[in-house]
C-alpha cells in the first residue's frame, strides 16, 4: 500500500514547483523531502519526478498519483477542520484564488464584507491563471476557487468538487479613439480584418477565443502585439497600435479613456465565469461563496447551473 504522508508530499512539490519550495513550505529540509520522494518512487516502482535546474515537472506516473494526493490531503484536512468545527473553533483562515479581473470586480467588496463579520479570520488572496487552481481547491490549499472558461476552451475535471457558475460576460471590441471604423453602424469582425490586433499568445484563452471567431467569420486576424494583461491591452489600444476584444468587466474599471466600445455584428462572444469548492466546503465557505454570488447574479445571462 502507497503511504499517505508520501502521497501528500508529492502533492506538496507539484504545487511548489520544486523541491527546495516544497520544504521550505513544511518547514523541512531540502533532502529529507527528496529523500521521501525516493522511497515513494521506490514504493511505485518508477519516476514520479523529472528533475532539473529550474525544478521539477511531474511524470506521466506522478501526474496520475497526483490527483489521489490532493484528494488524500483534502480529506486530511477535512477530519481537522471536523474536529475544529465540533471544538467551536472558526478556522484561522480562509483563501481565495482568483484571476486578474474577477479580483478587480468580483472580490473586494465580498472580502471587505466577510472581513466585517468575521475580523478573526485572516483572509488570503491567491492570483491564478485559469486553468490553474482545481488541484489547490482539492487538496484544500484553496477554499474557494473563482475560475473561467472562454469559447473554445474546454473546462478541466471538477472531480471531487462542486463548480457553478456565477456570471457569463459578453465580449466588446475596442478601438482607438477616432477609428474611422467605429462610425459604421454595423461593425463586423470582417471589417476589422486588415487591424493589427491585440491579444494572448497562442493557446492562452482570450487567444484561442479570437481565433475561433475569426474561423467562424471565413477570415483570418494578424495578431501583432501579444499580451493576456487586459490593462496592457487597453493601453495599447488607447495608443492607437491596434484593436481587441476584451470582457465587459475590464471596462468598468478607471482607465484608458480614449478608445471606442463597439458590439461585432458577426460575433457576441462570453466567457463563463465559475466559482469552484470543495464538495463539504463548510460554513464559511458557503458564507463567502453567497458574498461572491450575489454580484454575479445581477449580470449573469443565465441562472447558475452544474456544468
């Protein structure tokens, strides 16, 4: 039979990165963690790990233990928080992870009213990029998860976990101030087919997304300037080096002023905006999860639903 405390540790290293980070983080030495990996590669009969400078990456074996791990850590950290719960102790922490503009709209005003009413609990925030998070949420690292799917990605196994979605949030062009296109009335993706444009690299989502659309459209878009940070985009739009599709939410935040907002007749894009926990995610869980919702439904295009 594998050990659990070694299963846990591989969980530990994957979510590090290395195992320096791993033992820094149990507050253990660098060798006893290797060590341990040793005897679970022993215990396995094969490489869990391919180690190099700048780390490690998990085998095709360490990645399929690696789902069993965060599950046995999960359930670990379940009994404890039982046990706390049945004592009348309220957890000493609670964390959230998040992407770049969900933090910017979604999460301040549920963490400042969460704060208010529970001054005990230390809050922590964790920028993730999606897809990144559902191994962190099943080993309990993160209690809550606020995740998204674009068009054309498709949404990685919520096993072990309850996903539900908050809000779906339409995509708008943006163009510079002035663009002698943004007086047509009918504005199409087509139209914009000669634009630099301004987006992810390839296989980053809001990438994938205006590749999909352009497919769709029978054309293809030069891509010229590569960034997912939507505040650059917007920049570089105002500076008049191209166009982009953006989520809705971006806009509402203090910023560039000087571009066009457009809708594309020939393309309504939305990325799906979910919120992910564990299957018994407790009552402050539940609590903060209500505080993040509430918002969302306002602007969701559809009631919440299990994907």
């Amino acid at each position: 039979m594998l050990d659990a405390h070694r299963l846990a540790l591989l969980a530990e290293v994957a979510h590090a990165g290395s195992i320096a980070g791993a033992a820094q983080r149990l507050s253990f030495t660098p060798s006893a963690v290797s060590q341990q990996v040793a005897k679970l590669e022993r215990d396995v009969g094969a490489p869990v790990l391919h180690r190099n400078p700048r780390g490690v990456t998990l085998t095709p074996v360490g990645e399929a233990l690696l789902s069993h791990a965060e599950t046995i850590v999960g359930e670990l950290r379940t009994a404890e928080r039982t046990v706390r719960a049945l004592l009348a102790e309220e957890p000493a922490q609670l964390t959230v992870g998040t992407f770049a503009s969900a933090g910017m709209t979604l999460v301040p005003a549920a963490l400042a009213g969460f704060r208010r009413d529970h001054p005990a609990v230390a809050l922590r925030l964790l920028d993730l990029e999606p897809p990144d998070g559902y191994g962190l949420v099943r080993s309990r690292d993160l209690d809550l998860l606020i995740t998204h799917r674009y068009p054309g990605t498709p949404l990685p196994d919520p096993r072990g976990l309850e996903r539900s979605l908050l809000c779906s949030e339409r995509f708008r062009l943006v163009l510079p101030a002035g663009h002698p296109l943004a007086r047509l009335r009918r504005l199409t993706l087509r139209a914009l087919a000669g634009e630099d444009w301004i987006s992810g690299s390839p296989g980053v989502p809001n990438r994938v997304c205006l590749e999909e659309l352009a497919a769709a459209a029978g054309i293809r878009l030069t891509v010229a300037y590569e960034t997912r940070d939507y505040q650059v985009i917007l920049a570089l739009v105002e500076a008049g080096l191209g166009v982009a599709y953006v989520p809705e939410s971006v806009l509402g935040r203090a910023g560039p002023t000087r571009i066009e907002v457009r809708d594309a007749a020939d393309a309504r894009p939305a990325r799906d905006i979910f919120l992910v926990h564990h299957r018994r995610p407790g009552k402050l869980v539940t609590e903060m999860a209500d505080r993040l919702s509430r918002p969302a439904g306002r602007r969701s295009r559809n009631s919440p639903r299990r994907p």
